[in-house]
C-alpha cells in the first residue's frame, strides 16, 4: 500500500493542502478529480518532488519513506510534455538512456512500447517534424520504459485519437499488473476515467 497523511502543502501564503490523506493499493489506478486550480498537478508534482515538501508524510507497505526518496519509485508524465525537438526520435532515446543510466535493454523497451502503441517514425528525423500525437507516444513509451512501480500522469492521453487512447490505456493496465505497481492520474475526461480508473479520489 502507498499511504500519504496529513500532508500540507502551499504556495507562500496560499494554502493548498491542509491535512490531506489518501491511500492507494497495489494495482490500483486511482483518478484524482476535482475543479480547475483544486491542486491536482499541485499533489503530483509533490510526489514526484518537483514540488518540494520535506514534510511530505509517505509509507509504500508500512515503511515511511521521504520525499526524496519517493522519487527513486515515481515516473511523472505531464499533460504537455517538453523535448529538445533538434533531436532526432533515437538521440533522444539513447539521451535519456545515458541520463537515467540504463542498459540496452531500456532502448529495447521503448521500441517495444512504440510497436504497441502503433507509433512508426523515421529515426533520423527531428522531433519538431512529429504531431502532437506522436510526440506524446514518444515521450509516454521512453518514461514508461524506466520500470518504474508508480505512475504519476497528469491529465493522460488527451493528445491520442481515440484508438490510441484504447491502446494506451490497455498497456497501462498491463504495466501496473506486470510491476505490482501504483498508477495515479489527474483527469476531467469522462471516458478516461471510466476506461482507467479503479477507483477515484475528489480535492
């Protein structure tokens, strides 16, 4: 189980969170809901630690863990994910191979991934030339790759066309059953939440 009590967290003087709890089970995919502004991304970035709280209070199976090390467990997927779009498809993924320090088995996982996923690009050509689309199945499949046991997602699949959605929502499903994992995700779209979540949490 991952367990977060009492967190509070605020940007300067406005409060965000002020003695929040939630848990969520093994191969749980819990959807975090609520009004624009309500701190969706807010509690994300916090679990992740792009948003710094050393007061985070954390447990994965009854082990406090800290905020910093939370990380070591967490993949974060924005809504709009960001590349150095001079790079080619494969640059990019051997860049990341190099930051996260992985093997070649991690290239091989990427590739596999965009095979599910249905995403054929040339590899000598520029991110820039990608759509949208494309872009966010690049982006999804390298990060998916790092086997991780959370998933953080932020507003997830919103760029796909409805059966890449389906796709990507059922390797989704797979991933967090294959690694006994955790997914979270923020989302406002009806048919992602019904289609993903296992159960959801309203801030």
């Amino acid at each position: 189980m991952l367990e977060v009590n009492h967190l509070h967290f605020s940007y300067g003087t406005n409060v965000v969170f002020d003695n929040f709890s939630f848990s969520i089970n093994k191969g749980e995919i819990l959807c975090i809901v609520g009004k624009n502004g309500s701190g969706k991304t807010t509690l994300l970035k916090v679990l992740c630690g792009l948003n710094y709280c050393p007061t985070l209070e954390c447990k994965i199976d009854d082990t406090p863990i800290s905020q910093n090390d939370l990380k070591k467990y967490v993949t974060y997927i924005p809504a709009s994910p960001n590349f150095y779009e001079s790079l080619t498809s494969e640059e990019y993924i051997l860049w990341l191979k190099s930051l996260w320090k992985k093997d070649e088995k991690y290239k091989e996982k990427v590739y596999d991934y965009m095979r599910l996923l249905q995403l054929e690009v040339n590899k000598n050509s520029e991110i820039a030339t990608f759509s949208l689309g494309m872009k966010y199945k690049l982006y999804f499949c390298s990060f998916l790759a790092l086997d991780n046991p959370i998933l953080l997602l932020d507003e997830p699949l919103n760029s796909l066309d409805i059966a890449s959605r389906e796709l990507a929502i059922s390797l989704l499903k797979q991933y967090i059953q294959e690694h006994n994992g955790y997914c979270l995700f923020s989302s406002h779209v009806k048919d992602t939440i019904s289609n993903l979540a296992t159960k959801t949490i309203s801030i």
